[in-house]
C-alpha cells in the first residue's frame, strides 16, 4: 500500500503551517522529513495517520493493505504513549485486543515481537523499570504487533541518548532488512535520516513546502555509523537547511 | 600552564573540608514523632486533671475516658452504635461516590455535560449539606433514607471535582496513542482515562470519606437512636465529656482506618507510578 | 491616663459613701447577666428587667438571649451568665455533677386546673388509632436529645400506661415539629402556647395532658454556677426576689386578671418586646395570651418533682447514680414543695 500527499496544505487559523506538500510514499520505504522547528513535521504526521484533517489537499491511500495487516496507520511516539499502568506484554496487548486477538493467537505475536526487539526477558516489566531505549523497543514492538502497512515515527529517539540512539537505528535497520516496512520518520537529526531514509524530504520554514527530496540509494544493512558516504549526504543537507534554520530561529525570537 | 598556577600556590594556606550546607528541606519518614506527640499530650491532661489544675469541666481524665470505652465495649454497645454507623458510612460513601466518579467521568469526557453541569456542582459544593438535613427528612424518610442521602450529597460533589479534574490531567498523548492503534472509545475509557485518572480519583476518595466521616454525625442529629454520632451527641448533651471523649476518639480511629485502607487499595492499584 | 484634681476626688469619694449608706442591705449595682429564652415563660425575667424591680435590687442586669437550653447551661458553667431559667435535663445534672452549676428555685409547674403540656400524635397516627396515650405502645416519640425534658414526659407517661415507645432524637423544636406534621414521627408533648396552634392546623392532635401523669410536674427551674450559690449570697437572694417580683407581676395580671384586660394589654406590650419579636403586636398577642401558664410565686420548687426526675435519669443510665439532690440543688434559697 502506498500513500500519497496531494497538495497538502494547513492553516490554524490565519497562522499558516504547511503549503502544497505533494508526495509519494511508496510501500516498503523509510521516508524521512526533516526540517526546521515548527515548519510541520508532526502536523503533517498526524495527517497521514488521521488524527487530524488538513484545511486544503488530501491524503490518499494507494492500493489496499495487507489482508493480515490490524492497524494500517500506526503510530510509534516521541514520549513512548506507553501505559505505565500495564507490563510490556499489557503495553503490546492493548493494540491486539481491540481486534478481537486473543489467547493463544494474541500470544504467539505477543511472544514474536517482543523476540524481535529483544524485549523477551522484561515481559512482564513495568514500564517505571525500563530505560528509555527499551521503552522506545517496547512501542515498536507494540505498532509492529498490529503489523501496520505504513509506520509513523515522529523523533522517535530524540529522547534518547545518542548512544542508545546508536542501538536503536541498529535495531530498527536489522528489523527492516528482516522484513521490510514502510515508515514515515520524522525528525532532526540528519545523522537518523541518512542513516535511516530511502528518501529524504527535506522542508522549508514555516509555513512548511517541500525543499527537495534528497534519495540514498546505499542499501540501509550497508550503513554504518560514521559512514564517508553518508557523511556527505549529510553535508549536503545541512547546506541546504542551514539558512532555513538560521531564519526559522531568528524568527522565533522576533515572535 | 596550570601546574605552573597549582605550584605557585602559597603552601601555607591552610587546608580545610568543605562546609556542608546542603542539609533539610527533605522530609524523611519518622514513624515514631507522630505517636510520641499522642503520648505527650495524653499523659499531660492526664497529670493535669489528676492534679486539679485540669477541671473536671474542662477535660476528661484520659484514664476514665478509656475505661468508659472499655465499658462500652464490655457492655456490647459499641457494636450496637458501631454497626449502624459503618452502614451508614459505607451505604452513603458507596452511593456518594460512586455517582461523583461516574459524573465526574461524564464531565470529563463530555463537553455539553460539562457545561451543563461544572456550574451545578460549583454551586452545591459550598452548601453546608447539614442545613439541607430537614429537607432530606422529608424527601428520605426519617429513617436510614435521610441519612444515606445526607452522606452521599456530602461526599459526592468533592468526588465529582476531584474525578473530572483526575479526567482532564490524563496524558493527552495516551489518549492519542489509543485513538491511533483503532481502539474504540469505550475501550479508551476503560483502559487508558479511567486508569489514568485513578491516582486523582482516589486522592479526592480520601477527601471524600473524611467527609462522609464528619457527616456521619450530623446524619445521626436526626432520628437516630443508636451511632456513633447519635452516641456523641448524647454525650454533649448530657455534657458527658467522659462519653464524648470516646465517641470522639472512635471517629478518629475510624478516619485512620480509611485513611490506611484507601494507601493500601492506592499501592495495590498505583504500584506503577513511579 | 486620668488623673483627678482635688475636688473631683473628693466629689467621687463622696458619691461612693453615699451610694454605700443608702443601699446597706442590698447589693451594690453589681453587674449580672441572665440567660433567656424567647419564650413567654421567661417573662419573669422581662419584667423583672423593665419594671426596674432588678435595678431596684441593685443589679445592673443584662439579658443574654440563647437558641436552646443547653448551650445556655454550658454558659453557667462557663461563667459567661449568672442566671438563667431552664428544664431540668441529664446536661443540667451532669454539669451539677461536675460542681458547675446548682438549681436554686423553681420557675414554672404543672398545676391542677391550670393549663398545661399536652401530648400530640400526628395526623397520621391519629387517623391509626392513636387517639390516647394508652395507644402509644410501639410508636415513635419525638425529643430533642436523649435525657431532655421531652424524654422525661415521654418515658414517665409510657411506663404509666404500661407501654414501650422508641424515642427518635432530632436535637431541635423545629425538627420534631416539621417531623409531626410530616408524620415521620408519631407523637410528642409540648407547651400549651405550642401545642395549641399546631392541633389547630389539624395536622397535629392533642391526646392528652402531661399533668396527668405527672401532677406538680416542676418544668422548668431558676438555677445558677455553683459558686454564685455558695459565695454570692447576697446577689442571688436578691436575683431571686427581684424575679420573684415579675413572676408575681405575671401571675397576677396574666392568670388572675388583677388589672383585668388593661393589665393584659400592657402586659402583653412588655412581653412582646422579647418574644415574637418577628410578628406584629395584635398577631403576636394571641399566642403570648395562649401561653400563659402560672409560675411558681416566690421561685418555689418542687423538690419532690426533680426528686423523681434526677432518679428517672439515674434509672436510664443517662447520669450517674451516685449523684444525690444536694449535688443538684441548692434548697437554701426558696420555699421548697415536698409533695
Ligand atoms: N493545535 C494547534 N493549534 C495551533 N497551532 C498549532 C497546533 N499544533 C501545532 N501548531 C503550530 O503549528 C506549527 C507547526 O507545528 P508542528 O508541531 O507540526 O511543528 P514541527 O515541525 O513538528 O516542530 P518541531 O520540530 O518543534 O517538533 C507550530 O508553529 C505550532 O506552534
Ligand atoms: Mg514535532
């Protein structure tokens, strides 16, 4: 399933977000945005995934879903969203049960996910007693539980460490090559996005339209941390953000 | 350069420890103050009124107000003035705040019920619910009706306040995360706003029952023949401070209790915050 | 700071021998606050006041007004007012217990032949069958707390009629009243002045009088902290002649008619002026003439009377049983009635 963006455009009020944001998100691709603060970026996420609706354009589902696929749209935070109430395997359950999945069949994906994020051994952790990464594993063990065709991450490891961000992209690029998914990746770190992204969507400051779209053809099991190659595409995107950042934050400050 | 700066410290400059002054300001847990107080006074009014500088008129002896508590006890009228009081408590308690959660929840996800009635409980909330006593008398019955109602009007409307307050200051992004895995909404109430509010819920519960407590004896002014508050009130009276004393006390233990019990339900329920 | 020039000292020093020389035998304008209630069988102490008999006594009075009976006993006790009039009532004899307060006259009794409590029922036990105190086996009498007056009459016209009632305490008149009516509860007794009215609304009956049951019933009783009793001789002999005058003033105008209807009229002025306060005269002179009952010349007492009531709240436990009539009065004072 692909989707795609057809002229998007938002405005709260008179206080205009985002301007005709067209794209394509094809199925099996990590897309990355970034761009500077306050151009959209989680605004425009929470369009693709229904939570809210533009005020001009539309979002289009292309093809339909995978007929095992739960929750096609699914989301992983930047906070997390887990329970503290519930224990890992409570936190993963929650997205099953709704769809009627239980007992055995709720176990065995239960038992998968968490074997693919190597959470296995806290199953029945509670949240207070996990670190941030794991924390973090634990919501992508949750959204892959559903097996969405389209994942949405909005800076999912900004709130970690950057170690801890190391192993998490590392995790995140041994879970696609496993099985590939298509993702939504928000963020502002350009170190994730050339080390994560197919595509790379780079934004303007608000209102948010599309700079340009910046491709990396090196396969992501092929990536590494402080890559040559990606050193330079991250060169090259910071050059083209720098100014926009630089207005962005000025802007800020007059505001 | 700065081992040039180390070494040409004088070396006669004396050496000390640095001062501490990062101490207090953390309140730490120390059980045994707060009996020691009891004990204190207890034994002061004690040596006072069996010095005389205490009258007779100003304070019981504590000696004789446990020895009325040990006759009350012994003559088995502390469970026939126990009994209808916890009914009473838990009947009002229950009813009171079981219809101030569930409001307090409407309000909390409704927005024309909140409107509606957010100005309607702001309202009732400061009406001393003792004054409304005679008109539950006969609206309930002199009998356990009135009482029940007057307990549970007085601990609803702070669990209403407590519960929608309890509502609104659950994580948004909680909510969010439920609405973008497909749950429905009463699966959203049931597993991520009724757990998130409960730590307010049960907070404002404490508040409630100490209520309900204090109630207990104005719903006991009316008609009632046996209960701790009806027993208290006979004992003031009668100016029976000895009786009064004991009532008295057994309202304070009871506050205890619920107070214990409601820390027990919350480190049961509330395990996971942090 | 005050200072006197010579003349004024001496001027002051002059006024005080006088007042001294002619007044040797009473007290000297002490200052003296009595406890009332808004009701007419206080007048005593109204008229007592307005006639000037307590200035002529030489004591400055000044009224204290109270809701209830009891907090006006606590205020003895406390020695926040030096007399006052009230029921005798399981608090009253506690505080004597505690060497608080004494009972020094008697205000106001039943009498044969005079008006007196009455016994009500609701109309709704009343339509039942409960038409006369041999009825009330099973049913509900009301009382503002357990060891008030109310239980007192209610208990002794039980045990007369050889019945079991249950008492419902509801702390106020105007609880029990509203409970009547409603018929929440079954009976009650009551002054004259009250019980008239409400059996006039027809939601009330009256089924019979208390001084059937207990003739020479003492109501009410002048009492006063114990240490006024035992060491101001001199003011409470003087409190209680001067109350005795307006209890005279009272009989004598009211139940006797001395100064026919003229007398009653301003009789009724004076009363007015502290009781219904809240009506107009002519709407409250019916209920002030309705409630008319004899108090007792001379601040007798009845001792006989609060014999049987200290011993029936000894009997039901409501006080101690070790408490003895001196404890409670202080018979010194008045002519006492042993009968
Ligand atoms: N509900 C809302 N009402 C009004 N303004 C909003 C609302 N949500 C977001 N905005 C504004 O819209 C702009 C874009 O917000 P958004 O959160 O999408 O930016 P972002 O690109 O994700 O920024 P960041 O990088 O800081 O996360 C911001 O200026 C924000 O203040
Ligand atoms: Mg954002």
């Amino acid at each position: 399933m692909d989707i795609r963006l057809d002229g998007v455009g938002h405005a709260y009020g008179d206080f205009e977000v985002m301007r005709d944001i067209t794209l394509d998100i094809p199925s099996g691709r990590i897309v990355c945005i970034v761009g500077p603060s306050g151009c959209g970026k989680s605004t425009l996420l929470r369009f693709i995934g229904g939570l809210e609706r533009p005020t001009s354009g539309r979002i289009l589902q292309i093809g339909d879903p995978p007929p095992d696929c739960l929750n096609p749209l699914t989301y992983v935070f930047q906070d997390f969203a887990l329970l503290p109430w519930r224990t890992v395997t409570g936190n993963v359950s929650l997205a099953l049960e709704d769809h009627r999945i239980g007992g055995a069949e709720a176990k065995a994906i239960i038992d998968d996910v968490l074997s693919r994020t190597k959470l296995t051994d806290f199953a029945k952790a509670l949240p207070k007693q996990l670190s941030g990464g794991m924390k973090q594993r634990v919501a992508i063990a949750r959204a892959l539980a559903v097996r969405p065709a389209v994942m949405l991450m909005d800076e999912p490891l900004s709130a970690l460490d950057s170690q801890t961000r190391e192993l998490l992209m590392d995790d995140l690029i041994g879970l696609w090559t496993r099985t590939p998914f298509t993702a939504v990746y928000v963020t502002h770190n350009l170190a994730e996005a050339v080390r994560l992204g197919h595509l790379i969507v780079v934004l303007s400051r608000r209102p948010g339209q599309i700079r340009q779209i910046v491709e990396i053809d090196k396969p992501l099991a092929e990536r590494g941390y402080a890559d040559p190659d990606l050193e330079d595409s991250q060169k090259q995107l910071w050059m083209l953000m720098r100014e926009e950042a630089r207005a962005a934050d000025a802007e800020l400050i007059d505001a | 350069m700065p081992d040039a700066t180390l070494a040409a410290t004088p070396a006669r400059d004396k050496v000390r420890a640095v001062d501490f002054r990062g101490g207090g300001f953390a309140p730490k847990t120390r059980r045994w103050v707060g009996i020691a107080v009891f004990i204190v006074l207890i034994g002061f009014v004690e040596w006072g009124t069996q010095a005389g500088w205490i009258s007779a008129l100003t304070l019981p002896k504590p000696s004789d107000v446990l020895a009325t508590f040990g006759e009350l006890y012994a003559s088995g009228l502390l469970f026939q003035h126990l009994g209808p009081s916890l009914t009473r408590l838990v009947v009002g308690a229950t009813i009171g705040a079981s219809i101030g959660v569930t409001t307090g929840v409407l309000i909390g996800l409704f927005s024309y019920i909140r409107a509606g009635l957010v100005p309607l409980v702001a309202a009732i909330f400061p009406i001393p619910k003792i004054a409304l006593l005679p008109l539950f008398v006969i609206w309930f019955g002199i009998d356990e009706g009135s009482k029940y109602a007057l307990i549970a009007f007085g601990t609803f409307t702070p669990t209403v306040v407590a519960t929608y307050g309890a509502v609104d200051n659950v994580d948004r992004t909680l909510i969010r995360m439920g609405q973008s895995f497909g749950l429905s909404w009463f699966s959203i109430v049931r597993k991520i706003v009724l757990p998130g509010a409960m730590p307010g819920i049960l907070s404002g519960l404490r508040i409630s029952l100490a209520i309900a407590i204090i109630l207990l004896v104005a719903a006991e002014m009316l008609g009632a023949e046996y209960g701790i508050g009806a027993y208290i009130l006979q004992a003031g009276s009668l100016y029976d401070l000895e009786r009064l004393f004991a009532g008295v006390v057994i309202l304070s233990i009871l506050g205890v209790i619920v107070s214990a019990a409601i820390g027990a339900i919350e480190r049961h329920l509330l395990g996971w915050r942090t | 700071m005050t200072t006197f020039n010579r003349r004024q000292t001496l001027a002051l020093i002059g006024a005080a021998a006088a007042a001294g020389l002619a007044t040797p035998a009473i007290a000297q304008n002490r200052k003296v606050t009595v406890g009332a209630l808004r009701f007419t069988s206080h007048s005593a102490s109204f008229i007592a006041l307005e006639r000037g008999y307590f200035a002529d006594a030489g004591l400055d009075v000044e009224l204290k007004f109270f809701q209830a009976a009891q907090p006006m006993a606590v205020a003895i006790a406390s020695g926040d007012v030096d007399y006052a009039v009230t029921a005798v009532s399981g608090g009253l004899i506690s505080l004597a217990d505690k060497g608080a307060i004494k009972v020094i006259g008697g205000a106001l009794s039943e009498e044969p032949g005079i008006d007196g409590q009455k016994i009500l029922a609701s109309d709704a036990a009343f339509q039942a069958g409960l038409t006369s105190p041999a009825q009330l086996g099973g049913k509900t009498f009301g009382m503002s707390t357990a060891g008030s007056s109310f239980h007192y009459m209610g208990s002794k016209v039980a045990a007369a009629e050889g019945v079991e009632m249950s008492f419902k305490p509801l702390q106020k008149v105007g609880a029990i009243i509203g409970a009547l009516k409603s018929g929440q509860i079954d009976a009650w007794s009551i002054v004259p002045h009250i019980a008239k009215p409400l059996a006039g609304s027809g939601d009330v009956h009256i089924i019979g009088d208390i001084a059937d049951y207990l003739p020479n019933y003492q109501v009410t009783t002048v009492f006063t902290s114990a240490a006024n009793a035992s060491d101001e001789r001199e003011t409470t002999e003087s409190f209680l002649a001067a109350f005795s005058q307006g209890v005279s003033d009272y009989n004598a105008t009211m139940i006797d008619r001395a100064s026919g209807d003229e007398g009653v009229d301003q009789m009724v002025d004076l009363i007015h002026k502290y009781v219904y306060t809240d009506r107009p005269r002519d709407n409250a002179a019916p209920s002030i003439i309705n409630g008319t009952m004899r108090l007792n010349e001379g601040a007798a007492l009845n001792i006989a009377s609060v014999r049987d009531q200290l011993e029936w709240f000894q009997s039901e436990a409501l006080v101690d049983e070790a408490i003895t009539l001196d404890t409670l009065v202080d018979a010194s004072y008045v002519n006492t009635i042993d009968a």
